[in-house]
C-alpha cells in the first residue's frame, strides 16, 4: 500500500489509504476509550449501545458522508481480508483446551451442541417460514447473508466475514444482516441471559437442577488462573504476531495449488468453493490454529494471543463497515422478523433439552452466548453467573471460533440449495 494510493471517487474527501488507515484506527481507539469508562453518560451509552455495532456503522457514516471511497479503497481487500482475517483466526483458535472441556461435563457440552444445532436448524425454520409469509424477504442473495450471520451466531465476527467472502455477500446485505446480528443477539438475547442470571439460583432449584459441576468450574479455573496469567513482554508479542502472520503466509502459499488441483480433480469443487483460494486460506488457518492448541503454542493465550487476534478482527470489522451504504439498511424490515423467528428456534430447543437433562441455567446461558455471542460477550454472560466463570465463556466461545467457520459453509450450502441459487 503505497502512500499515493488514490481512490477512484472524485468527490471523495480522503483519497489516500494511509490516512484512510489513520482515521479508522483513531475511531477504533475513540471507541474502546470511551466504552471503558466505568461511570457517567458514557458508562450508559454502551449499557445500550454496544460498541461492536459502532466499529461498524461509524465507518459506514464515512462511507455514506463520502469522507472515504469503501469500494476502492485497499484497506479491506487486500489488507484486512486477506491477512487479518486469517491471523485472527489462528490466534483466536490456538488456545482452545479440548480437554478442559471434556472436564466441564457432559451436559455443559451437550447444551453448547444444542446451541450450535440450535443456530443451524434456525437458519432452516426461518427461510421456510419466512419463504411462506413474505417471500421477497428470502429472495435473491438472502440466503447468502444468513449464512455469514450463521457464521457470527455458531462462532463470531471473524467466522461472519468468512462467510461474506466464501459466499460473495453484497457489502450492503452483509451490513443489514449486521444490523439484524446485533438487534437479536446483543439488544434481546444476551440482555435477556443477564436477566435470567440473577434468577439463576431459583430457577435451578425450582427444576431441581445439579448444580454442583460449577462448583468444581469456579475452583478449577481460580487455580489456572492463578497459575497461568502472566503481563506480555515484547517477546511475547513478537511471537504472537509472527506466529499469525506466519501461519497466514503459509495458508497462503498453499492455498492456491489446492484451490487449482481441486478445480482440476474434483467435480463439485465450485458448486462447494474449493476451486476458490480465498476459502482454503480460511479453512487451512482455523485448522492450523486448532492444531497449535494441542501444542505448548497454546500457552501464548496468557501472554494475550486471543486479544491481539481481537485486534485484528476490529480493524477488519471497521473495513467491512467501510463498504456499507447506510441509506439502504432499513429498506428489509422483514429481515428483523427472520432473526427472531431464528434466534427463537436457537432458544427453544435450548430450553427443551435444559428441562430434559435438568442442566441449571448456567449450561443453557452459556451454550447459548458460547455460540451467539463467542468469545468477547460469552465471558460477560458467565461473569453474571459468577466471576470466575467469565473465562468458561471464553473456552465456550473459542470452540465457537473453530467450529463456526465449517458449520456454517455447510449451513449456506443447504440454504443456497433451499433458495435454488
């Protein structure tokens, strides 16, 4: 990216990308100083509005206002698609300790598999309901935008852009079913959890739940806690960042012989995208990063892999945001209606097999943000249940990251086959 990068909009005001760059990192920052505030209007403010819709729709006004061109810039295709993308996926999988998991029980494990299954089959219950009452609102590229929202819902922010680029969502699709992503799941669904939380206690001995694994959560993760959390030195971070940006090179320079062989050998290869670079790059990055939590690589998430990764992803989530025409996100109102019907299923088939199994409220809550809200709002959910379970939602959460990116390529595929596209 050359510093005399022009966009090809005459009536753009910021032409160059490098002060493109600078602007988006200097809102980005503006974003996250003000939501740390822990009293006054500002403290409030983010009670209501979260700050992940802001990194989006803060670029997109820059983009509508005409103060930066999103379509031309360089900042999201090649840089933050194609290298922070990918890196953000490694650091944010590499940490997952399966066998911690394993510890927590089985019902904690079948609820967050609930919540995954629950996500997918929403999908599904929504097109066709939505296919019947208001077809417009399934048509066209419809079915592509929800499998990136599947992507957001089963893993997080990363595994939705995925989806954008794997499918080929329209900028302005994608930016409405940011929209429907954040009214759902961080205006209704996570405050809704919260809530529950402080009833939790009642609700469990009410179903005669067993509350006693959680008990042994909170005192297994004090003790690694304890044991692990370390302050990054400048090598830490180094070897984060080459460890990412490492794995992205190589996914890279495999990605395009794959892509090619597989366009030559296999004869569904482009009906299931594996004739395209893009989608191997993704796919060879999450499963090198799931490969490395079996490793001593791992321990880097007390050295804060995870939050770098995050890093990442925020500045890819403001340069997708960049792209957004603002004007058109509130021409679907419909849309709003399939995500509730959607997350709707997500929760019902929590609660019938919660009651089922008598799992307390904590495993419901939990396989549910673990899913929905991943890895950044899966810790707040825990947190309401107890302090030292906010790191269980982070386990949960990176599970999500790891699964998401799969599950919902397959959950698109089935949608792009029920839309006939």
């Amino acid at each position: 990216m050359s510093p005399d990068t022009t966009a090809t909009t005459a009536t753009t005001l910021i032409t160059n990308d490098i002060v493109g760059l600078g602007l988006i990192a200097a809102t980005l920052a503006t974003v996250f100083y003000l939501s740390s505030k822990t009293e006054g209007f500002w403290k409030k403010f983010f009670a209501i509005v979260p700050a992940l819709l802001l990194c989006y729709f803060i670029p997109a006004i820059y983009n509508t206002a005409g103060i930066i061109d999103g379509h031309s810039t360089k900042l999201y295709n090649p840089v933050a698609r194609d290298v922070l993308l990918p890196a953000a996926l490694v650091l944010l999988t590499l940490s997952i300790d399966l066998k911690g998991i394993i510890k927590l029980g089985p019902k904690l494990l079948i609820m967050f598999v609930t919540g995954t299954i629950g996500i997918m089959l929403g999908a599904v219950v929504s097109f066709q309901v939505m296919k019947l009452i208001h077809p417009a609102t399934v048509a066209g590229d419809t079915w592509a935008g929800m499998a990136a929202l599947a992507g957001s819902w089963i893993g997080g922010g990363a595994n939705m852009a995925a989806m954008r680029e794997t499918f080929n969502v329209d900028a302005t699709t994608f930016g409405q079913f940011a929209v429907v992503d954040v009214v759902c799941a961080s205006i209704l669904l996570m405050p809704g959890l919260i809530w529950l939380a402080g009833r939790a206690e009642k609700i469990d001995a009410r179903n005669g739940a067993d509350t006693s694994a959680i008990d042994d959560m909170k005192r297994r993760i004090a003790d690694y806690e304890a044991k692990s959390a370390r302050i990054p030195t400048l090598t830490d971070l180094m070897v984060i960042v080459g460890v990412g940006l490492g794995v992205v090179g190589a996914a890279h320079a495999l990605a395009a012989p794959l892509a090619t062989w597989c366009a030559a050998n296999i004869s569904f290869a482009k009906q299931a995208s594996l004739d395209n670079q893009f989608v191997w790059v993704v796919m060879l990055s999450t499963f090198a990063g799931l490969s490395l939590s079996f490793t001593k690589v791992r321990n880097l998430e007390a050295a804060g892999a995870s939050k770098v990764g995050t890093l990442f992803l925020y500045f890819l989530i403001a340069c997708i945001g960049m792209q957004m025409d603002l004007l058109s996100l509130l021409e679907r109102p419909w849309l709003f209606l399939l995500g509730v019907i959607w997350m709707g299923t997500h929760v019902l088939l929590l609660y019938v097999v919660g009651r089922l199994l008598k799992a307390p409220m904590f495993f419901l809550a939990i396989g549910s943000q673990g899913n929905v809200g991943a890895a950044a709002s899966a810790p707040v959910v825990a947190a309401a249940f107890h302090p030292t379970l906010a790191p269980v939602g982070v386990l949960l959460g990176t599970v999500g990251y790891a699964t998401g990116t799969v599950l919902a390529y397959l959950t698109g595929l089935v949608l792009k086959w029920m839309a006939g596209a």
